[in-house]
C-alpha cells in the first residue's frame, strides 16, 4: 500500500476546516459567531488555493475578504439587533427538508463526478510556467482579459451605485431661496389691485 | 503571449452605452433636480446602441477580444430588441416614477442593466455570460427597492435577492464543471473537448448541465424554478415590473442559447429531456393558477410563466427552426410584456394603482381606445388569430411537430384553451360590466401615444409577420 502523499493530507485538513466552518456559519445562533466561522472558511480555501499554486489569488483572499471585507461585516453584524431564539426554531424546522436535499446531491455527485477529472491526479501540480503568479496574471489581465475585467469594474460600479441609491435619502422639504425665480418676478405676481365699489358709511 | 489586438467595432454598442450611462450619471449628480434631463440622455442613449446595432446588423460572424465576444446576427437582433424594449419600459416610467417619488437612479440603474444584457448576449465565454448575469441583475435587485416607503416593494427585492443569488450559484456551481471537463472557459472550445470525451464520460455533463439548466430556468423563471416571479412582480413598482418582465426575458434566451447551442450541443438529447420537463410544468402551473388571480399584475406574473413554457417548445426542438421559432416567440412576448404592464401604469394615479383586475371594470365606457389597445394585448397573449400571438404559438407548436412530439403539441394547444379564459375574463371586465370607478382617466400624452404604438405593433405584426419572421431565420443563419 503507497503512502499517503503529505500534500493529500494537507490538503484534506484544509477542505474538513473549510467544510466543517461553512456549516457552522449556518447552524451557529449567534451572528457574529456565524461571521467568525466564515473567516475561518476563507483562511482554508486560501490554503486550498495556495496548494493549487494560486498564490496570488490566496493570499488576495486572506488581505481582501478576511482583512477587509469580513471585519466591516463583523461591524455591520454587531450593530443589528437580531432576535436569537426565533432563528433557532427555524433552522430545525428546515434541517431535515435541508439534509434531505443535501444527501441527494452528495450522492449524486459521487455517481456523477468522473476522478479523471476531479482527483489529484489532475490538480495543477509543476505545470504552471515558470514566474510568479502575480507576473503571469498581470500579463494577461490587460491583455486577453481586458474585456471581462472592465465589465468586472462596471459591475462593481453599479455595486456602489445600487447601495448609495439605496441607502441615501435626499433632503426632502428642505427650503432654500431660488434666486432667479426671484428676480424674474413681474408685479402682476405679488400685488393684486382689487376694485371694491366704495361703501357707504351707514348711520 | 498570443495578443491580438481587439476589434472594438465589435463592441461599439456596449462602448457608446457605457459612455453615455456614466455621462447621465454625471448629470444626474450635477444638475439634481432635472429629472427630464437625465429622462432624454437615458432615451438618447438607449436609442443610440439600437441604431448602432441597426447599422452593424449583417451576416458576418466573428469573435473578438480574445474569443471573449462574438458578433452576430443573433447578438445584434437581441441587442436592437433589448434596447428598443427598455426604451418603451423607460417611457412608461417616466410619469410613475415622479409621482411615486421613485428617484432618477431608476434610469441609471435600467441602463447599467441594459448594458449588462448587452454584454450577455454578446458572450462567447463562460466568464462573460456570468459577468453580463450578474451585470444584469444586480441593478434589478436595487430597482425594484427603490421605492423606499414601500414595505412591499422591499420584501420583493429580498426575495429577488436571495432568489437570484441561488440561481447564480447553481449556474456558477454547473459552468465550474464544465470548465473542469473540458478546460476552458471559451464556448466553442468547450464545445469541442466534449467532442473527444468518451460517451460514458458524459455522465459528468449531465450533472453540470442540471445546474446550468436550474440557474436558467431561475433567470426565465421557468417552473419549477418559477417562485420568485409572482411576489416579485406584484411588490415592484409597476414601472420597475414592465422592464424587468421584459427585456431580462430576451436576454435570458440569449444566454441560453450561447449556452446549450454554442457549447452544449453535443448532448442536445439530454438538455431536450431536461427542457420539456420545464416547458411541461411551466405552461400547466403557469396556465391553471393564472385563472385564480385576481390581481392583474400577478395573473400576468403566471401567465409569464406560461408564455416561457411555450418559448421553450422552441428551444427544445432542437435544430434551427426551433430555435428562431423561440426567438420570435420572445421578443413578441416582450412587446406584450412590457405593453401589459405600461398599460397598468397608464392606469395608476398617485396613490391608487390599478393592479386589480376589478379595476379594469367598464373601462370602455371610461375610455374606449385605451379598452380597445388592452383588448389587442389580451387577444395576443392568448393567441387570437389576427394578432401577432398566434403567429408565434404557431412557430413554436410546429417546430414541436416537426420533431415528431405530436403529444407535447396538443398538450401545449390544450392549455392554451385554458389560458384564453382568464385573458377574455379581463376583456369580459373591461367591455360588459359597470364602472366602479367614475374618476376620469388622466394620462400623459406621450404615454398614450406609446401604449398605442405598442398595442397597435402587435396588430401590424400579426397581419405582416414576415419581416421580422426573417430577421429571426438569419440569425440562425437560414
């Protein structure tokens, strides 16, 4: 019998973290647990990425989402107040629909997914040409890939717009003088001269 | 390296939209309080991508920057519709949303999401198509919120929300896949390492092709991926309805034709099987819970889900008069579409939306025009001969017949029998009882003119079909 190769081991610490994390971030009653199980989730993917020679990518997932991203929405999720007792009722109620959906589709996949595809076998292992990641992709982003990446940041323009949209509230019934509307004023406007038949004063 | 320098021609319409959606951005910002301004910019532009996709249309078909975008006819032909079907959603807003207080990012957001389709149709990679996918109904999700008082409106974005969020996964969880059978995110390649794998090995296609199949199926809203459709359209603003129940449609078909025909078609047999589950169930939940609504905006909710079965007959036949039956079926239903809902929004005042079928009642004796351009709509959702609906159920039912599907065909021809009732119910309201309402009707000139043009272009394509019958056949190049 071989033995098993280390970085299989490693490999299959940082994917039970990763798996074992992300149904935390869904089964645990308190949110901000919840986000902290999702920090882990990302710190072992990166370390699935780094294993797929992704460095860039990575280590882009450790500074951006898990030292940004996640610490905002840490943030975000202490300053709601969220009722804890009723989530947990609901999360029983939909657990077994859930699991059932869950079992089907791991069995599924099981049958499904071919390991000439999908093994070690084929996990990029020294087929990278030579150079570091960040040079690699730096070369093609703004070459072959130009396209998609300006569609990438018109998509997070409208991100920001969508949000600020959203969230933004104009004055509303703020008075503020209009100044030529002002002075283009015509005396017919103010004054009105009314004709009244005189009176007589009565005795 | 192999770089080659791109064709922007290729892209021009995407340049001269995106251009002009951050110039009526800018405008927005500077001159606050104008909404006509930012109302004529967003025309101009939207206008001006249609003429640009007009002048370009020929029969040429290339790929460009990098094999990340095709020029075609299909591409230009959904373009020219996407454009021209926002442009009529845009005319139909304009007088709701400044009652309603619905602000001018409405326009910017309808435009960002134009530009999204746009993208999507034009796509010849994975990568593109979710970009354009997500480019399209990011803006959606933010539109129907905009109204911010309206406690309904919010709850139909959270459920657009989340409902789209697990469509894309699924999509994203089934392209995954295939990237990882085939090694590449480029359509035509994908297509052609499917070629070389052995036939045992397609086991793995079938799985990713369930995913692909679910998250179009959430984009169309196809039952049993239908859910979100009837809340969402019934809590949007009306206006926000009319766009995103018309020209998302057309692009959605534009996906999935890059999709399965593009890089799929070697397992044509499998997505047939999957696709007349969804048209099957679609047309039967679409057609029978329509009869039980009584708010008009979710009875048309229903009977878009119904429509979206019988487009698929078109898809699923398999071979090129299918699936230009499925294009003509998709852009007269748009035009239907979004003249439903504008009619809808004509209706509506400030304060009182006319989304109840009630409200409809005596509105000949009301207004006699307006009844007739709702009849003409009605008539050619149902598919009444002399509209521009029945030429399309036509198509569709024969591209099912060629492909020897007699069954699916007099299946599809009987609940269309059903659909009819609850079409002429709303002509039946309009034409043979009492007005419940005596409260004039006051619409906007330039939305009546529309609501006309819009009606009346059913009646003219009904009675002379065949030049956009032969637009759609050179798309696919017949």
């Amino acid at each position: 019998m071989n033995p098993i190769p280390i970085s299989m081991l490693i490999f299959y610490l940082f994917a039970g973290i990763a798996v074992l994390s992300a149904i935390m971030v869904i089964a645990s009653n308190n949110p901000v647990r919840g986000v902290l199980f999702l920090v882990v989730t990302f710190i072992a993917s990166s370390g699935m990425w780094m294993m797929a020679q992704a460095e860039f990518l990575s280590l882009i997932l450790v500074l951006v989402y898990v030292g940004a991203v996640m610490t905002l929405f840490l943030f975000v999720v202490m300053m709601i107040n969220i009722e804890l007792t009723s989530q947990k009722r609901k999360f029983s109620y939909y657990l077994p629909f859930g699991a059932g959906i869950i079992l089907l589709l791991v069995l599924m996949m099981l049958i499904a997914l071919h390991p000439q595809y999908f093994s070690f076998g084929s996990m990029p292992s020294g087929v990278l040409p030579k150079g570091a990641n960040t040079e690699l992709l730096g070369k093609v982003l703004y070459t072959n890939y130009a396209y998609p990446f300006i569609v990438a940041g018109v998509l997070l323009l409208t991100a920001i717009i969508a949000a600020i949209s959203l969230v933004h509230r104009r004055p509303r019934d703020c008075k503020s003088q209009q100044v030529t509307e002002q002075i283009k004023t015509r005396r017919e406007l103010r004054v009105r001269i009314v004709n009244l038949p005189s009176e007589k004063k009565e005795d | 390296m192999n770089f080659q320098f791109p064709h922007f021609s290729a892209a021009l319409p995407e340049i001269f939209l995106l251009s002009m959606t951050c110039l009526v951005l800018l405008t927005e910002l500077f001159m606050k309080y104008s909404r006509s301004v930012v109302y004529v910019l967003s025309q101009v532009a939207l206008l001006g991508t249609a003429i640009l996709f007009i002048l370009g249309f020929n029969n040429i078909s290339y790929t460009t920057f990098n094999g990340h975008l095709i020029f075609d006819a299909l591409g230009s032909l959904l373009g020219i519709f996407i454009c021209i079907i926002a442009c009529i959603a845009f005319i139909y807003a304009k007088h709701y949303t400044r009652d309603r207080n619905i602000p001018n990012e409405y326009y910017i957001l309808g435009l960002f999401s134009t530009l999204g389709m746009l993208v999507m149709v034009t796509a010849q990679s994975f990568l593109m198509i979710y970009l354009g996918l997500e480019l399209l109904s990011l803006p959606l999700y933010a539109m129907v919120a905009l109204q911010k008082d309206s406690p309904t409106a919010t709850e139909a974005a959270m459920k657009y929300f989340v409902m789209g969020a697990i469509a894309s996964g699924m999509l994203l969880y089934g392209l995954s896949l295939l990237y990882g059978v085939s090694g590449s995110l480029n359509l035509p390649a994908v297509a052609s390492a499917i070629t070389t794998m052995p036939e045992k090995q397609h086991l793995v296609l079938v799985f990713a092709l369930v995913f692909v199949i679910a998250g179009l199926g959430f984009k169309l809203a196809a039952a049993p991926f239908h859910m979100w459709a009837p809340d969402v359209y019934t809590g949007a603003p009306t206006a926000v309805t009319a766009f995103l129940a018309s020209a998302p449609k057309i692009a959605a078909l534009g996906m999935a034709f890059r999709l399965l025909i593009t890089a799929l078609p070697q397992i044509v047999s499998q997505w047939h099987e999957l696709l007349i589950i969804l048209s099957v169930l679609s047309i039967t939940i679409g057609n029978v819970i329509a009869i039980a609504q009584s708010n008009l905006k979710r009875m048309l909710a229903y009977s878009a889900i119904a429509h979206i079965g019988y487009m698929l007959l078109g898809l699923l036949s398999g071979n090129a008069q299918g699936y230009s039956a499925a294009l003509f079926y998709i852009l007269v239903y748009s035009i239907m579409s979004v003249g439903g809902f504008g009619m809808i929004v004509l209706l509506s005042r400030r304060g009182f939306e006319a989304e109840n079928i009630e409200d409809f009642k005596g509105l000949n004796s009301r207004n006699p025009w307006l009844a007739f351009m709702m009849m003409l709509l009605m008539l050619s959702m149902a598919g009444v001969p002399p509209t521009v609906g029945f030429f399309a159920k036509l198509l569709v039912l024969k591209a099912v017949v060629q492909t020897q599907m007699v069954w699916l065909a007099v299946f599809a021809v009987l609940l269309a029998i059903v659909g009819a009732f609850y079409y002429l119910r709303v002509i039946k309201t309009m034409y043979f009882d009492a007005p419940g309402d005596p409260t004039p009707i006051a619409c906007a000139s330039d939305t009546r003119l529309m609501i006309s043009i819009n009606s009346l272009a059913l009646l003219v394509l009904g009675i002379f079909p065949g030049a956009l019958l032969e637009v759609c056949r050179v798309a696919f190049g017949l």
